[in-house]
C-alpha cells in the first residue's frame, strides 16, 4: 500500500465524529429532498464489481478519445508549461493532514477536557478546512485527465446503484431511484450530486 493510501485510511478514520462517533445504522444514510425521503446504501460486492466493469468501460473509450491525457502526462505538462507542482501540493497536503492527526492524539489524551476538546475541534476543523483546499486544488487540474474522469463515473455509477426512495412509509418500501445509468445521466435535478456526496460520506465514514 502506497504512503498516500494508508494517509487517507487515517484520514477517513478520524474524520468521523471528534471522539464521538456517530454509526451509521445498517451501512446506510438518510436524506431529504424537496419532501420526500432517500437513502443511500453501501454497495454490495456485485454493485461494486458491475461499477468497476463500467468503469472500465469507460477507460477504454478514452484511451481511444483524442485531446485527453493520461494523469502523469498532464502533470508533466501542468509543471513544465505553467509551473504547477502537483507533488508539491499532494506533500502540503500530507503534512496538514499529519498535523490533524497529531490534533486527534492530543484530544484523546484530554478528552475529559472540554474546554481543551473545544479548542482542538476548532483547530482539526481549520486543518480539514486547509486540506480540503489543497485537495480540491490538486482534483481541479487533474479533472480533465483520463483517470479522474473514469474514475468520477465510478462514483456516480454507484450512486445510480445505491440510491433508493420511500414509497410506502408505513411499510417502509423503497425502491430505486434510477433504473438504468442513462436515466441518472438525464437527471437534472440537485438530487443526483446530493445522492452522490451522501454516497460519498457513506463510503468515507465506514
């Protein structure tokens, strides 16, 4: 496992509730849009096979596309061309996030604290904060890249997959919401990017 994964394994892991985790029952999450009720489940082994197939799919047909760059060869270009240095930005990234976890260590250690808890809460949300910039720096140029593209598909295939609508309260029937990923795709409507970062959370809070 390469250094960055086993970061974002500590990172997944801490960002839950601060010293106060909130489990999520039955490896689902509920919402609300416009009135009615969703929810979003963790994918099975199936779901998540059909989603990596659809993923690879996906690949192909822009290893063949014209104009796209792989992620390494863009990086390149972005730090030759315009001086951009992704690795540079990934190691700033990983140093805030060791920061958090020396914040987290230190919360454990005055948890009966509550003044010394509140403090670090305010400084682990600041951190998350400046992380969070910097990661969302680094995906902005690497969005148009072959593997961020497929890999966004993921995702949303698996959204397309998870995602489920109350029918009968007082059964408590769900159904899905999307039937196919064609009809996902032509959803216009905030409730597809909301479902994707419930799906998100889900995966990320596990």
């Amino acid at each position: 496992m390469e250094r960055q994964e086993i970061l974002q394994e500590v990172l997944d892991e801490i960002q839950k509730d601060f010293l106060n985790p909130e489990l999520i029952q039955d490896n689902k999450t509920n919402f609300e849009d416009k009135g009615k009720k969703y929810r979003v489940k963790m994918p099975t082994q199936r779901e998540q096979s059909e989603a990596n197939t659809h993923r690879d799919i996906r690949l192909g047909e822009l290893y063949q596309t014209k104009g796209l760059y792989r992620a390494s060869e863009w990086q390149k270009i972005l730090k030759e061309n315009q001086n951009i240095d992704l690795n540079k930005i990934q190691e700033d990234a990983d140093d805030v996030l060791k920061e958090i976890v020396k914040v987290h260590l230190e919360a454990v250690d005055k948890k009966d604290d509550k003044e010394a808890i509140d403090k670090l809460k305010q400084k682990r949300n600041e951190l998350f904060y400046q992380r969070r910039l910097l990661i969302i720096e680094k995906a902005g140029h690497l969005a148009s890249t072959i593997e961020m593209k497929a890999q966004d598909d993921y995702y949303r295939y698996l959204t397309m997959l998870c995602t489920e609508i109350l029918e009968d309260e007082t059964t408590d029937k769900w159904a899905k919401v999307w039937k196919t990923y064609k009809e996902f795709e032509k959803d216009v409507t905030k409730l597809s990017t909301l479902a994707c970062g419930k799906l998100s959370e889900l995966i990320f809070s596990i």
